[in-house]
C-alpha cells in the first residue's frame, strides 16, 4: 500500500484537516498520479457539508485532479511516466453494461466508482479524491493532458468545464446561433468561454448586481439586479 497524504473533514460540521491514508498499490492497468492541482468543485462543498445526504466521513474531496505519472502498470498503454494526467468525477465503472459499453461510463447502471465520497468497485473500500498527493486511477478512466497547457488552469475543465462542454457540444453550437447562460458560475463562467469560443454570441442571465463588463472583467453594477447583460465576442 501507499501511504498518501491529504485533507480530510470528519463530519459535516468539520473543517478540512490533515488526513494519513494509503492508496492501492498500482495494478497492470493502473497508473500513480502524483496530485499537483486540483480544482474546488461546489460539489465538492456540498458532499463536505453532507447537503446531498449519504456523505461518507472521514472524506478527502477533489475531483478535478491533474498531476504527473510517477508510476506504470505492466499493462499501461498510454501513459508514460513523467507525463502529464487527469482526473474527473469517477474513477471506475462495472464496464459491461449498456452504458458502459456504449462509452457513457457516467450512466453506469451497476456501479459507478466516484472519484471520492464513493466506494471501489467492492461496494466498500471508500475512494479518497484530489485533496491529496497522490492516486492511483485505471489507464482507462484517466485523462492525456498537453504539456503546452498550463495545468493549473487544465484542473476546473474536469468538472466544470466538461459539464458544460457536453451539452454544447451535443446540440452543436457555433456561429450564428445564440446561446444564454444562466448564471455567471463556477460552471457559468466556463460556459460563457467554451460557447464564445466555438463562435457563439453569448447572453449571461444574472439576478445579482455583478455583472460582466465589455471586456469580460466582472464588475458591480448599480442599475437595477434583474438585468440581461450581453456580452460579445
Ligand atoms: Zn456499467
Ligand atoms: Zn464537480
């Protein structure tokens, strides 16, 4: 086993304290991250303080990991250690049921291994996430990061960033379509980059008083709360 360390809370009331655990040692399809960054997801609050229900204590969150491989398993394809590696919201799946096999992991209908505040594929051993130093992941449900991208930034495009990629994505968004974004978000905020990105004219909804200036800076404003702002690109 391999001693890691990370932050963990005890409770829904607790604070994040340090936390000694051990991770499995790597099998043949496993690769050892060592953790460099890793995103705060609200999730991640919401698990912490137990909002959802079923949080599983002692919890170490964290699922929007990015690292650098520091080990291989004799079976591991593509991944060479000293390359660059991230990490999402899961870390397993049963694998052979429909979803599985139909590469949407995420709807497993058996059991899906949550990157943390889950359990292993055992329905016991609790996963431990990104607040940490170090994970071992299957090659299978890792991720290739570039080494032209700076991977502090690379950390909040593995839950937030996806979650907003997909749907846009999925319905085609480009130029000449319109696209609104309610609420100016962790998620928000990278829908409204993602979606000018691939061409979009971009419409934020807020019910706040912070809105977006013409350069994209977030700044107050004192004109009434309930305000459409548009911002182009
Ligand atoms: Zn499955
Ligand atoms: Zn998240």
């Amino acid at each position: 086993m391999l001693p890691t360390r990370g932050y963990a809370t005890k409770g829904p009331t607790s604070v994040l304290e340090p936390f000694n655990f051990e991770r499995r040692e790597p099998g043949p399809h496993d690769v050892l991250i060592e953790i460099l960054y890793c995103g705060i997801c609200h999730s991640d609050i919401h698990q912490a303080r137990d909002e959802w229900g079923g949080s599983i204590f002692p919890m170490v969150p964290g699922h929007e990991i990015v690292g650098r491989v520091t080990r291989v398993g004799s079976q591991v394809k593509r991944f060479k250690v000293g390359e660059l590696a991230g990490v999402g919201c899961f870390v397993d799946s049963c694998r052979v049921c429909a979803s599985c096999k139909a590469g949407l992991e995420q709807y497993c209908e058996v059991h899906l291994v949550l990157t943390y505040n889950g359990t292993e594929q055992d329905e016991k051993t609790p996963t431990y996430g990104g607040y940490s130093s170090q994970i071992v992941v299957d090659e299978n449900y890792t991720l290739k990061i570039s080494p032209k991208l700076p991977i502090a930034n690379v950390a909040p495009l593995l839950c937030a960033g996806i979650t907003t990629y997909s749907p846009l994505r999925h319905f085609k968004v480009g130029p000449g379509q319109r696209v609104g974004i309610v609420g100016l978000g962790g998620l928000g905020h990278m829908a409204v980059k993602l979606a000018a990105s691939m061409g979009a004219e971009v419409t934020v909804f807020s019910t706040s008083k912070t809105t977006l200036s013409p350069t994209g800076l977030i700044s107050s404003s004192t004109r009434s709360p309930r305000r459409m702002m548009s911002m182009h690109t």
